[in-house]
C-alpha cells in the first residue's frame, strides 16, 4: 500500500492544454531569437568573404585594402559613442534619481512622460535640430576653447567654421540615448527595498548618505546595462550622425575640427545607394565589423551583469 502511493506521488503531474500550448510557444520564441541571430551572423560572413580580401583593383571605394578603409570608420563609430555615454549617463542617472527620490509625485510623474516620449522621437528630428539649430549655437563656444585652451590635444586644431564635427555629433547622440538610460535607471531606482532606505535614514544618514549606500549598490547592475543598451543605441545610429557629421575618414581625437572620422552606419547609408559588385560586399564587411563590436559590447555588459547577481532585495 505505501509502496503504491510512494509510486503514484512520483509520477508527474499531468500538464494542461494550455500549460503545453504555452510552454511550446516560448520554446519557439526563445530558439526563433537565437535562429535570427545566427541567420544574420551566416549572411554577413559569407557576403563578407569577397569584402575583407578586396583591394582597391577590385572595389572602386577603396584606395588600398579593406583594414585601411574601414579601421577610420570603426574608430570614429566608437569614439562618438564613448563621447555621448561620457555625457549621457551622468546626465541620465541624476534625472532618474531626481525623478525617483526627489521630485514631488505630480512632477515626477510629468518628467517621467516627458522622458518617456523623448525616446519615440524619430532621429532624423534630432539630425535636423542638430545641424539647423545646435551645431550653429556651439561653434562660438569651439572656437573660445580653442583660443583659451588649444594647448588640450582635444581641443587643438583648426575650428570648424560649421560646428558639424565630432563633437557636436557626439552631443546628438547623447540627447538621443539620455531617454533610454533614464527610464530604465528611473525603474530601477524605484525596485530599491524600502527597508533598506529607512534602515539608512533611520542610522542618521541624509538622504544623498541614503542615496549612496542603498540605491547605487542596489542599482548598480541596472546602471551598467542601460549605459550599455544606450551604447548600443549610439553605435547604431544613422541618419542623425550622418546629417550632422563633416566627414574626412581620418583618424583624429581633435573634437571641434573639419575633419572628422565617419561611423559604419553612416557610412553605409551614405554610400550603400550608389554602390555596385565588389563595394557592396565591402559595405556588407564593414557591417561585420559593427556586428562584432556591439555584440563584444554587450557580452561585456553582461559580465559585468553576471558579477552583481547575487546582491538582490532579501540581502
């Protein structure tokens, strides 16, 4: 008799229709992600192939090899990157904060909506606001710091007559990730535990004490994964670099000069239209290099991640 019921407790227990259905239907959306990714990973490698080994004989854009025209691109889609994160995550973190721990409720709840749309804002409204509107604007301030502190290796050079430089790219794609970075850290600012802010408060800390013992540790995974998905927003960027940007495809760290480094994805919106044969596998490659520098992006995002996963609320 106990044996049976033993027996009959260790069986399984019988799964519903729509427990199946919908196990089955996660199952597929999960493999149908890692199917797209490896479906785009195979096409850019094999249309690639031809790209990566062409020469100047074999591909019009070119004026040596590949490493020689895409190394400018690939530094210059970096370097504007880092730029707007250096600008954007301090920005991001302390309006999350005002917005979280600050602000009245009817003020937070308005700034939150404002952050909110800012992200739905088509980017070529920011190229266009940067090109008629900002670029014009901080020229003045280009051309002081490099009177007064041209000595700097990044503010030396020859000022831009335009302000369509890195920097003023950089600036752009700052505004465009601010939104992004801001409602996620915003969400998480808020998934503090209560008791851990009170237990602070209540040891006589004041609240930025509070803020720096109880909300940063616990947000700090959060921090670290939306300034990388705004790094990944800024590496991916088009149509805003490319009306604002002045392209010389050298490599330079000179901020307020004429001649700028370009980015892959500028480039190729750029030049794919008028491409043929060998260049569109050269364009294809250069997308390659894109692909690899995002997904190390993010890999290394989710290290750093993986590291903090064991601080949660019961700590």
């Amino acid at each position: 008799m106990t044996t049976t019921t033993s027996r009959a407790s260790a069986a399984p227990a019988k799964q519903r229709p729509g427990d199946r259905w919908f196990s089955g239907t996660a199952l597929a959306a999960g493999t149908m992600i890692l199917v797209t990714l490896a479906a785009v990973a195979i096409f850019l490698i094999v249309q690639s192939i031809p790209g990566l080994t062409a020469t100047s004989a074999t591909a019009s854009i070119l004026t040596s090899d590949f490493w020689d025209y895409v190394w400018p691109l690939a530094f210059g889609t970096i370097w504007a990157s880092i730029l707007a994160l250096v600008m954007a995550v301090p920005l991001s973190v302390a309006v999350a904060l005002f917005i979280s721990h600050y602000a009245p409720r009817r003020l937070a709840q308005g700034l939150g909506y404002i952050v909110d749309l800012l992200a739905a804002v088509p980017s070529v409204v920011f190229g266009l606001w940067g090109i008629l509107v900002l670029a014009p604007a901080v020229q003045p301030v280009y051309a002081w710091l490099n009177v007064n502190a041209g000595w700097f290796p990044l503010f030396a050079g020859t000022v831009s007559g335009t302000g369509r430089t890195i920097f003023t790219a950089a600036i752009v794609l700052a505004v465009m990730v601010v939104p992004i970075i801001t409602a996620i850290c915003r969400e998480i600012f808020l998934q503090t535990p209560v008791l851990h802010e009170e237990a602070a408060l209540a040891l006589g800390a004041t609240r930025w004490e509070m803020v720096r013992m109880a909300v940063f540790p616990f947000g700090r995974s959060g921090i670290v994964s939306a300034s990388m998905l705004g790094l990944g927003r800024a590496l991916g960027e088009t149509m805003a670099v490319a009306m604002v940007l002045s392209v010389a495809n050298i490599v330079t760290f000179r901020l307020f000069t004429a001649e700028n480094p370009g980015t892959i994805p500028a480039n190729i919106a750029l030049t794919f239209p008028e491409a043929y044969g060998t260049n569109i596998n050269v364009l294809i490659a250069t997308g390659l290099i894109l692909f690899v520098v995002t997904f190390a992006v993010n890999a290394v995002a989710r290290w750093i991640v993986s590291r903090r996963k064991e601080f949660s609320g019961a700590n």
